[in-house]
C-alpha cells in the first residue's frame, strides 16, 4: 500500500523527515519496506522562473519572429528571441533561462542553450504549456496572471512540489492503516499529536427528487447500507490537485466521479461505488444473491458467471455490481452520465474473501472490505464524497441519505488489569500514559477502576478482541524499545516441568534429518485422484474428494505423501539435479463410511548419488541401506528401541520392509516401484520411507539415562553364520537381543556372502561383536563363556552353521 508524505501533512503536522515517518511506522508494525520520490510534473519545474516582458519588437530579420527584453528579478533583464504569437509588452510568462532543462508533455527533452537566431542573441526560452508538461497547448506562450513577483520560481505558482511515496507492507490484520488517514491516527498516537479530519458539516440532504428505494436481503452479509442520488453532474476530468494526489499513490485519474470515489477511499479506507442513476431499472437496488449461472460484465468488460454465493447489488433487471468487488458495466459511469446513486457500506469480511477468490480478482475494494472497514464511517464517507462531487462535478443532492443499519455493531469492552501490563511489559508503565496512548488509538475507557480499566474498542479495529491485544497496542505506541532489558535474569523454576510438545519433536527430528543433508518440502494437500488408479495400494473409494477443486487435477485430498515427493524429485531431475534426500511432515486423509480421517505423517525420500562427484572417490548410488540407517536413527532420537523389522509386500516398493510396534505398523520402507516411478518419468531408483508420526509420538520414550564411559579396555570376536536363505538379519537381531547380556556392547555385519561354495539356498554372515566390562578387564574365559552362549543360541534357534 502506497502512502503520500504530501497527502498526510492534509490530516497532521509531520516535521519529521521520510526517514523518520519510515522508522517510527515499522517499529509499530506498519513495516516500510520501500520509498520513492513523485513529480507531480516531470523535472518538477525546476529552473523555470515567473518573468515579465518588458519590451517587444519585431526581429528585424524574421517577420514571424519577436525579441524581447524580459525581467527574472536579476540586475539585467534578459534578451530572448520568440516566435509566439501572442507575446506582448507587460505579459507575465514562464521563462527558461539559460541551462534550463526542459521536460515536454510529449516526454521529450531540451536544455536551453545561448543561441543566435537570425543574427539576434537569445538568452532564454518563453514557454508554453506542452513544452514544460502543464498541458497539451501549443498556440502561443503561457499568459500568467498572478501577483507573485518577478524571479519567483515557476513551482511555486504551480505548487509542484516533489512527494515523498511510502510503501507499507500491510498485514491482514491492520486493516484499519489501509487508508492515508488510518496512519495519520497511528502517527498522531506516536508522535502524541492531533489528526484533522475532513469536516463534512455542510452537509445537507435534501427533498427527494431522484427517488431510489433500497432493500438489503443478506444483512448477515451486508450489516449496514447507505446511499444517496446526485443529480446534474458534469462528467470531466478531475481538477490537477485531485489527479496529482492520484497519480502520486499509482492510481490512473479516470474522470472527476470515479475519482473521488477512489480519493475517499485512499483517504478514509471505507470503499464507495457510483452507479449511473438512469440505468438502474425500476430505481430500486437490492443487496443479496442472485440465482447461479446469471451472467454479469464487469467493468473490465469480462462476462463472469456466478455461482449464486456472492453478494451482489442488483436492480430489477439483473446484477449491477459485484459488492465490494466490482462494478458491472451496464450501470457504470461514462461521460454522458448526469445523475448518480452514490454507495457506501459495511460487507462482511468472509463473504468479500470466498468470492474475490471465487473468480481470481483482487481490486483495491476488496483489499480493504477482506481485511474488515469500519462501520462506524460508512456515513461519513459518504458525506464527503458528496460535498467533493459537489464542489468538482457540479452536482446536486437529490434525495435523504438512505441508511440500512438494523442491528449496530457496537464496540468490543475488554477488561485490562495494570498488574497484568507490568507482567508482560516487564516494566510499569504510568497510567497517564496508557490512558493517552488508548485515546489517540480512538480506544475509549468506559470505566476506570483503581487495578483495572474498562475498554472500548471501535469496530475499526477487528484484531483487538482480549487483554493481550490491548496490551500490545500499549506497547506498540509506547515504543518495544524504551522497555527496559533489566541488568539481572530470573526464574521460577529451572527443571523441566513438562514434556515436550510435538512441535519440539518435529523440530528435533526435523535438525537430525537436517544435519544429514536431507532438505525439507511442502507439497499440496491436494492430489490427483488418478494416483489412486496406479496402484493397489490405495483405494479410490476412500479419496476425500474437494467439493469444488481449484483444477481437474487437483481433486482430492492425498492418501499419501508419496506422490507429492515424487514430483519434486522428477521437478528436480528435469532440471539437473539428480541427487536428493527430502523430507516432509504432513497430513494425509481418508474416508472410511461416514468418516473422515486425517493423519500426521513423516515421509523421507533418497535418490541418486550420496555424495557430489569429486576427485577422491567414485560415485556411489544411494541404497537401501543408507536409508535403514536414517531410520534407525529417527527412532533413536524419540527414544524408541523396541521394535520389530519384518519383509513387507505393498504395491509402491519393489522390495520392501515394516517396522512395528506391538503388532502396530509403526512404519513401510523400500525402493520405490518402477511402474510408479515410470508414470512421472523418473528413470533412477527412489527409496521412500513412510512413517505413522502420530503412533511414532504416541510411544516416545523420555529423556536417554547417560552415564560414564568404561575405563576398561574393549574386546572384538569375529563369528561367522551360515544361514538358510529364508532367516533374516532381523532374526539374527532377535537372537542377540534375547542374551540379555550386558558385556556385549555393540554388534555389526561387516560381510555377506552368498555362493556355490555355501551349497544351494545359503548365505554366510560375518558379525563382529564388542564385549566391555563397566567394573573390570574381561579375561578369556568370560569372553569365551559369552561368545559359546550366542553360538549355541544361533545353532538351536535359527539352525545356523558356526564357521571358524
């Protein structure tokens, strides 16, 4: 949102600089976030000065031509050649002395050099409109008349001064700053000084002389209406002021009805329509919805087809405009138009927001009505666009204010305690001080007790609802940075007095992850129903399907977040990078009968090489393996340990395993199928890791007991196991588990052999083994006490065969 220094000077007395409006706006959350200079008149002017001719007489070598002798205001009055027409002896003019550079309203430019003209010596230039962008004329010379003297600068005469442009970012909660003089109030409670507002007392509805009746179907949608005609106005371009003020915020002048419609809303923040009082059939407007499918040309000459859920203003023949959207075109203003039904009102929010997203548009009205106006100057903004219609366009009131306001919405009471400010502050405030700062916030106290107040807050401001927001409108004006940082630091209680939140869970699994170079993404909740076609392991009857989706392929909820990762990797390999390691958290749902379901869910995908490619070691693709570590890992961090690792058959892995807790599938892992990964044309191997991050909460475990590393030395043994195909490492696991033996501190595979040799449906495992005592040096014999126990376990449980 743009913002004239200029314009706001109308409402409160700034002396400080732009950089100083610009700092004391983003320390109170109004952040400024651009700024730049305007030109009412390209080069501002500058250079030219108010002179007056002196003498005239004819060239005495060009019959076309006139010299002349022209006072600046300097010690010798300067001698210019013209060839105007209507130059005269005691004529006020601009003059462009010597090194003047020129600006044309064409867009061209001259520097105005001493020349000869015909043997004549010129000192200068006489200018006429075009020639210095005040106009389009070009006949003769500007004639001034003026009693400013001679020498005084042209932009003076021409209050042409340069304006300084802010631009805010605004958020959807200030929606009460969406106006010039919106941030006037904010200022004015900064600085702790008075805002000016327009006076609209010369206001005077008359007699009804263009009748108009007006009926509001929707007051849910439409809380308060008000209206009025204006008769004989003289449809023209607006006064330069008026298109200056415009132009300097980016806004295009269009002619003077429009344009005040547009400055009042620039001014005030409360949107207004014209509509052309002679096109409006039956002379009645009603405010509700029309029946779907009804055809309405908006202003911008597009046919829009309704849905039947926006709110519109209609008459008898059909929609006018699209409330607080759009006008449509039939009744808009043009320059024939002499009669006019001016509105202003109070659109519910919601209502605005569904429907300008409804059909993509976004214009400077519904900016202001989604973020919610004030109705409190609904009214009065339509008094003053009167009064400016009156006094630019000729017009007359020609009806009683019409104003539909059934059920008034009336300020919000909070209750503010001064202790519970300290608290939050961390510093006492005095009450003198809260009570002005509330005041210049038009917050008023409606009671005041001796620990306590009372506040009122004016609809304007729909973002201030509880004692916190109050006290943070106290602390925003106040200043963040007067609140003292106290020399000392204090705490109640310093032990961890509850459990971490899954927000912290997510946070800690998300930095292990993170440290692992893996990236983190967020994909559309929102998926192709087709993916359910493509594999049997999802089924099309429990798809959430969108009632109304944004795109044909954009239909339904997801079931997984498989999907959503394999078209960032594909997105990725279109464009060169191949190597990727994501995750995601994210929800999933499903429909089971009349139910709904939504999950929460880890996803974690591997592709391509570990590692870039450089000189010091080949390539190495990315396995399954890889990615069991990372697992293992994840479940290591939450604490969880006990579990147990079983093959799985499912459609999206060509090989694949489960992790479950109690019989519960804790999660699925495996190389993604090449028939899924074929349909988004990604021709490398993908491994997917899906996780119940609900049941993966649901069984953390606290904090890990840390204790002191053993002080004596560690032992190795090397065995070697040779295993039917069919037993599983997780087997071996279990094995080792079931010891229950302290002294063994680690194991690991550092081999696995399959081959003739092992004779059919055979493999080998060579496990290494770490045996450390925490209260002694392990002798021989317990080692090998131990080491016999595990083999015997293997032989009798998985009928393994012991190599030496």
């Amino acid at each position: 949102m743009k913002i004239s220094l200029n314009w706001l000077k109308d409402y409160i007395q700034l002396s400080e600089s732009p950089e100083e409006v610009a700092q004391l706006l983003t320390q109170s959350g109004l952040e400024v976030v651009g700024r730049t200079i305007f030109e009412p008149i390209k080069g501002g002017l500058k250079g030219l000065l108010i002179g007056q001719v002196m003498t005239c007489e004819k060239h005495p070598n060009a019959d076309q031509l006139q010299v002349t002798q022209i006072d600046v205001g300097q010690d010798t009055p300067l001698r210019i050649v013209c060839g105007a027409p209507n130059v005269q002896t005691g004529q006020k003019v601009i003059v462009a002395p010597v090194g003047t550079q020129l600006y044309g309203q064409d867009g061209s430019t001259l520097k105005i050099k001493k020349a000869k003209i015909r043997g004549e010596v010129s000192e200068g230039m006489l200018c006429a409109e075009d020639e210095i962008g005040l106009g389009d004329a070009h006949e003769g010379i500007m004639v001034l008349d003026t009693a400013l003297p001679t020498g005084t600068p042209a932009a003076q005469l021409f209050h042409s001064q340069p304006d300084e442009i802010i631009e805010i970012d605004l958020t959807p909660n200030r929606g009460d700053a969406c106006s010039h003089l919106g941030v006037a109030r904010e200022l004015g409670a900064l600085l702790d000084r008075s805002v000016q507002y327009p006076t609209v007392t010369t206001f005077e509805p008359t007699a009804e002389r263009l009748p108009i009746q007006v009926e509001v179907l929707d007051p849910s949608a439409c809380p308060r209406y008000a209206g009025i005609t204006i008769s004989g106005v003289k449809v023209q371009p607006s006064p330069p002021w008026l298109r200056d003020k415009l132009r300097a915020i980016g806004l295009s002048p269009i002619n003077n009805i429009v344009d005040v419609t547009n400055f009042v809303m620039h001014e005030l923040g409360q949107p207004l329509h014209a509509f052309d009082y002679d096109q409006i059939t039956g002379k009645q407007v009603t405010v509700g919805q029309l029946k779907p499918d009804t055809s309405l040309v908006t202003l911008d000459g597009i046919t829009r087809k309704l849905d039947g859920t926006e709110l519109m203003i209609a008459d008898q023949a059909g929609g006018l405009g699209m409330a607080g959207i759009l006008g449509g075109q039939h009744a808009g203003i043009h320059a024939d138009t002499q009669n006019i039904f001016l509105e202003s009102a109070y659109f519910s929010p919601g209502i605005i927001r569904k429907a300008a997203k409804q059909h993509a548009l976004k214009t400077d009205a519904s900016f202001r009505y989604e973020r919610g106006t004030d109705p409190d100057r609904t009214v009065y903004a339509l008094q003053r666009a009167c009064l400016l219609i009156q006094e630019i366009a000729q017009g007359k009131i020609a009806s009683e204010l019409i104003d539909h306001y059934p059920e008034k919405i009336e300020p919000t009471r909070v209750k503010v305690h001064y202790k519970h400010i300290k608290r939050l502050l961390g510093q006492t405030i005095p009450k003198e001080t809260i009570h002005q700062i509330l005041k210049q916030l038009e917050i008023t106290i409606s009671q005041e007790e001796t620990d306590s107040l009372i506040a009122s807050v004016p609809p304007y401001r729909t973002d201030v609802k509880r004692e916190a927001d109050i006290i943070e409108e106290i602390a925003r004006i106040y200043g963040y940075d007067r609140i003292e940082a106290k020399g000392q630091l204090g705490s109640t209680y310093l032990a961890r007095t509850s459990y971490p939140t899954p927000h912290q869970f997510k946070q800690q699994v998300a930095a292990l992850l993170a440290a692992q170079g893996y990236h983190e993404i967020y994909t559309n909740s929102l998926t192709k129903s087709a993916y359910a076609e493509l594999t049997d392991a999802l089924d099309s009857q429990q798809s959430v399907a969108i009632t109304n989706p944004l795109s044909e392929t954009l239909d339904v909820l997801r079931q997984t977040l498989l999907f959503g990762g394999l078209e960032v990797i594909a997105h990725n390999i279109n464009r060169k990078q191949s190597d990727l390691k994501l995750f995601e958290f994210g929800k999933i749902y499903r429909k089971t009968g009349q139910q709904y379901v939504e999950d929460n869910r880890l996803g974690i995908w591997l592709t391509g090489n570990m590692e870039a490619v450089n000189w010091m070691r080949k390539p190495q693709s990315a396995t399954f393996q890889e990615l069991h570590v990372l697992v293992h890992q994840v479940l290591y961090q939450l604490g969880v340990t006990d579990f147990a690792t079983e093959p799985l058959q499912s459609a999206f892995y060509q090989e694949g395993i489960q992790i479950l807790l109690d019989q519960i599938q804790l999660l699925t892992a495996g190389q993604v199928h090449p028939t899924l990964l074929k349909h988004l044309d990604i021709a490398q191997p993908v491994f997917f890791v899906d996780i119940d991050w609900d049941t993966l909460l649901s069984n953390w475990k606290p904090l890990r007991q840390y204790q002191a590393i053993s002080k004596f030395p560690p032992v190795k043994r090397d065995i070697s196991l040779v295993l039917d195909q069919a037993v599983s490492f997780e087997a071996v696991r279990k094995v080792i588990a079931q010891q229950n033996n302290k002294l063994i501190q680690d194991f690991t595979v550092f081999d696995v052999y399959e081959g003739e040799k092992l004779g059919p449906n055979k493999k080998a495992y060579a496990l290494s083994f770490v045996l450390q005592g925490k209260d002694r040096t392990l002798d021989d014999k317990t080692i090998d006490q131990v080491m016999a126990r595990l083999m015997r376990a293997f032989e009798t449980q998985l009928g393994a065969l012991i190599r030496g």
